[in-house]
C-alpha cells in the first residue's frame, strides 16, 4: 500500500520540483541581464555618457564593476542548475 501511495504522488512530485527549477534557473537569467545593465551604466558613466563627470570613487568600488559582476557570476550558478531527473520506478 505505501509503494502505490509513493508512486502516485512522484509525478505531482517531479512537476513540482521541475517548475521550481525553471523558476530558479528564470531568476538567474534575469540577475545576469541585470549585472549586465549595471556593468554596461558604470562603463557608460566612465565615457560621461550621462553628462560630465566621473562617479565617485566609493560608487566606483562599491556599485561598479564588482557589482555588476557578483550579479553576473550568481545569475550564472542559478540559471546553470543541473536538470532535476524523474524519479525512477
């Protein structure tokens, strides 16, 4: 009787660990689009593209590149989760 229960209710269980893991992996790839934006506004900044003048040199360490990077490397390790597999029977 368990081993029915527990075959019923894996493929409710697959879906739902499949929607999360797109959920995950949607949420990494908008994190890297932002680092990318946030990157592209600081090199922009750099050019006085915005008007003149150089940011701040504590804007420079703090929300610059770094920034944009550490969105870029944490978007990448949530947007390249391994595929979860279906459960065996």
């Amino acid at each position: 009787m368990v081993t029915k229960e527990v075959a019923e209710s894996t493929p409710n269980e697959f879906e739902r660990s499949w929607r999360i893991h797109r959920r995950l992996v949607r949420i990494g790839q908008v994190l890297m689009i932002v680092g990318a934006i946030v990157a592209a506004t600081h090199w922009l900044a750099h050019l006085e593209a915005f008007g003149p003048g150089q940011p701040p040199g504590w804007l420079d360490l703090a929300a610059g590149y770094p920034t944009g990077v550490l969105l870029l490397v944490a978007g990448a390790i949530m947007a390249g989760r391994k595929r979860p597999s279906k459960p065996i029977r």
